[in-house]
C-alpha cells in the first residue's frame, strides 16, 4: 500500500508507503500524483476527497483534471473517490458561494471514477442521481480522535493546569477559516466558576 498525501510529516503507517505527492496549499501541484501512479502502477487509486484537504475553500480544478489524466493513461487502473465531505453544506451565504464550485467539481471527480463512497449513508441517496450507471457505496468512518483514558484531574496535570484555569477543546485542523479569534473572544467572554 503506497499512501499519497499532501502535506510534509504525514504521520507513518504501518505497512505503508506514505509520501508526499503534492503540495495542498498549492492546488495544481496534485498533478504530481500522475507521476507516483506511473511509478507505483497500483490495482486501484482511492482519493479521499474532502474539497478543503485539496485547496484553499475547496477550489481545485486541477484535482479533476488529474482523476480524468490518470483514467485516460491507465484505464486498468480501478479509480475510487471517498467523498469525506463532498461539499460544504449551505447554511449560509459564504457556504452557498463555495457551492458554486464545490458542487461540480464532486461532480466532475465522481464522473472520472469507477466506485464511489460515502462515508454518510444518506449521502448515497442524495447524490446517486449525479452518477448514473456508477457503483455507489456507504462506507462509514470511525472517528479520528483517539479515546484518551485518563481523568480530568490527570489531564489538568499533564497539561500542568491548575482547577481555576478554563479549559477549551476545539476542533478543527487549524485552518484559517476556523476563526480562531472569534472562538477565543467567546471563550474569554463566558463567565466560568
């Protein structure tokens, strides 16, 4: 198993091969996975898709581009897109504006695959219509965040803080669409006892 990621330091795998392909904070260099697909030349490709993992807001024309690329060079090649997110849902406006391309690119990336997944059963349902003649497949996901056994007491003092200090656990990847500041000034703004 060869793990093609984006970003430098990706954690090993046991039993895997894991390197850096492309560059995520640079969009149209995830062509260079056509080049490790040439050398690797794998059974299957399976692209973990979530739009914002592959630029900034989820803009990346050249991901799609690269899926059709490898299925033109190696039509042997079994192509697979688990759709993680495939699109930021649109509560708002800025979401809504994302949506202008989100939406076509998941599209345009589903068109170039063999199989895809969803990791939300009802997103099969949902966007099914999209792919006709596709295979299409829930596949759920456990969660990344490891269960931490240990007490809040234990964990107050490895983290050296003391019962009058507030705690504050957010989640997130540390992208700049968090919002840090504001989750800080709300933080600091609620009255804690």
């Amino acid at each position: 198993v060869t793990v093609l990621c984006g970003m430098p330091g990706a954690a090993p795998i046991p039993g895997a091969d894991v390197r850096m392909a492309f560059d995520r904070h640079r969009p149209s260099s995830v062509g260079g996975i056509v080049q490790a697909v040439g050398s690797a030349q794998p059974d299957w490709v399976v692209v973990e898709y979530c739009p914002f993992g592959f630029g900034r807001w989820g803009w990346n024309p050249w991901l799609v581009l690269t899926a059709r690329a490898l299925k033109k060079r190696w039509p042997e090649i079994g192509l697979a897109v688990t759709a993680h997110e495939p699109c930021a849902w649109p509560i708002n406006w800025k979401l809504r504006t994302m949506n202008i391309w989100q939406r076509p690119q998941l599209r345009l990336l589903g068109s170039a695959a063999d199989v895809l997944f969803f990791v939300v059963g009802r997103w099969v349902e949902t966007f099914g219509p999209w792919f006709a003649g596709k295979r299409l497949h829930h596949l759920p996901v456990g969660s990344n965040i490891p269960r931490v056994a240990i007490s809040r007491t234990e964990a107050r003092t490895r983290l050296g803080v003391g019962p009058e200090t507030a705690l504050l656990c957010v989640f997130g990847q540390g992208h700049h669409s968090q919002l840090w500041d504001y989750a800080r000034l709300a933080a600091e703004r609620v009255p804690y006892e």
